[in-house]
C-alpha cells in the first residue's frame, strides 16, 4: 500500500507546487517557430501551453527549453547549474 501512495503523494505536491497550471492550461505541446513539418518533440527550443486567466481570457506562456530552470519555492527560476 505504501508503494502506492508514496507516488500518489508526489504527484499531489507537484501539481500543488504548480499552482493550478494543470487546472488553467488545457493544451501543452512541444513548439519550434522553425519547422512547419517533422517530429518537433524531438528537436523543440520551446515548451508553450494555452491557459485560462482567473477572468476567464485564453492567454499563451511559454518556457525555452534551453535554459536551465530550477524549482525555487514553487517558481522556475533560470540557474545556470
């Protein structure tokens, strides 16, 4: 039992340390503003997401993923280690 719900915990202070970007972002994919066609998982610079504000206006953020990020008391912060 222990092994179940040592994950189910994480999961839940993950999504806590988020701040509700899962409940407010709808779609998260994998972009490159260079290629129209191929396999942009593979080779993507940036991670975008469309979400909803608290007034109900769809907005777009996105993260460059070729910087490095920590996890600083539920924010990312740039790091350069």
């Amino acid at each position: 039992m222990l092994t179940f719900l040592l994950p189910l915990f994480c999961i839940i202070q993950t999504a806590s340390a988020l701040g509700g970007f899962i409940e407010t972002c709808s779609e998260v994919r994998f972009w490159d503003p260079d290629s129209v066609w191929g396999n942009k998982y593979k080779t993507s610079p940036y991670l975008v997401a469309r979400c909803t504000s608290s007034d109900g206006d769809d907005y777009c953020t996105w993260l460059p993923l070729t910087m490095c990020y920590s996890n600083v008391d539920g924010q990312l912060v740039a790091r350069s280690q």
